[in-house]
C-alpha cells in the first residue's frame, strides 16, 4: 500500500509499524520522525498548505489526514480523487482505536496491540494521588491554552494534573490576568516555539507559579512516538 501521510504522529506511527519509504510515499515537512528515514520521503508541503496537485501525481493508495491538524477544504478536495482517512483523536481511548484500526489495515494487528500495551502501561501506573493545577500555553500574542476535549487535556489529566480550563473547549485565548492563581504554567514547544525568555518573563511576573518549558511532542503526538516518553512522563509525575 501507497500511502501519504498530512500528520507528523501518524508518519512516525507508520515508519514504527515497519512499512518503507518506498511505501510511505509523501509526508509533511513537520514530518522529522523518524530522521534518518523521512528524509527520503518527498515533501508535500505543510499541514495546513498542502500540495494538492503534487500528492495527485503521487498517486497514493491511502491519504491519512487529521480533523485537528488539516484544513477540511484541502482534505475535501482530496476526497475527490482518492481515498482519505481522517483521523479524530482527543483522548487515549481514541488513540488506542486509531492504532489497532492501523494494525488491522496494514495487516500489522501484533505491533498495533504491543503499542496499545506500552501506551496503557504508561499511564495506568504512579498516577499521583493529589493533582497539580495547571495552565498549558500553546500559543502567545495571543495567548491560547488547550481545553477538555482535546489530546493534550488528556495526557495532563492521565499523569496527574488539573486543567484549569477543563470547562472550556478547543482552544481558548486567555490573557496575563488568567495566569494569575496557578500552581503550574506550563510552555510547550509547540506549536509556538516558546523558549526560556517567555519563562523567565513569566517567572518574573508571576513569581507564585512555577513555570515550566514542557516538550510539546510529548502531549500532542499520538501514535507509536508517545511511548518514547515513559521517562519523561514519569519525570512530569514528580513535580
């Protein structure tokens, strides 16, 4: 099967099922995982600006694509001409789904279920008893934070922390007066690149929080990557 992925958990989640380059046909240039392999993927450029014409020419077997990371217009278009699968995953029992519908489609049943074991392992375990208050930046000027139904929620909730905006949905924009009473401000590194200058401004402005720069792959990739986290996770609990 020719297949072209729009989402860079799910080019990831492909290369650890075992297929080839010369089976994952066309991936997005924020499709790094694994490097070495993805290099020799043709780039069909962006989530949200992909080339159509160029994916055509392709001429996969299978597009996969995501509710939450592509633009339904270009994803439509696409359905015009080929088959498309799109993903819709806000939580690990959505993600466990996706990986065993994966398994069975790429005749790969045994790896999908040693993943969904490795996934459950990691959180079923050392949850801490008493939950941490937080708020999850992932976008600033403005500022954006993640509410109840979606993946990062999630993964906050399964490794012990409170979402301080689980009475929200998506991603609402909030301002420096939200940030104010919150055990934990949490920066991602995506998709806005904070670094430790946004840290040290908001240390300095909120000097109560503890404010801390978080991987954003760790929270937002579903699929195989996740389970490259289980230390790092572990680590989170501990805070």
């Amino acid at each position: 099967m020719r297949i072209v992925s729009l989402v860079p958990s799910i080019t990831a989640t492909l290369f650890d099922f075992g297929l080839k380059d010369d089976e994952i046909i066309g991936r997005t240039k924020f499709c790094i995982h694994p490097k070495d392999l993805v290099k020799k993927v043709p780039i069909i450029g962006g989530t949200k600006n992909i080339n159509i014409e160029k994916i055509r020419l392709l001429n996969p077997d299978l597009i996969i694509a995501s509710k939450e990371e592509n633009v339904k217009e270009q994803v439509e278009e696409l359905m015009k001409t080929h088959k498309v699968w799109v993903t819709d995953i806000t939580n690990l029992k959505d993600h466990n789904n996706f990986l065993e519908e994966l398994g069975g489609l790429l005749d790969k049943t045994q790896i999908a279920q040693e993943y969904i074991a490795k996934t459950n392992k990691i959180f079923t375990k050392n949850k801490p008893s008493i939950e941490k208050e937080v708020i999850y930046l992932i976008w600033k000027n403005p500022y954006m934070t993640v509410g109840s139904d979606t993946f990062i929620h999630d993964i906050l909730v399964k490794i012990g922390f409170k979402n301080k905006f689980d009475q929200h949905t998506r991603y609402p924009q909030i301002t420096e007066d939200d940030l104010h009473n919150c055990e934990y401000i949490l920066l991602s590194s995506e998709p806005y690149p904070f670094s430790e200058k946004h840290l040290e401004d908001l240390q300095q402005k909120f000097p109560a929080a503890k404010v801390i720069m978080v991987d954003g792959e760790a929270f937002s990739w579903y699929g195989t990557h996740i389970t490259k986290f289980e230390g790092y996770f572990k680590s989170l609990r501990e805070w």
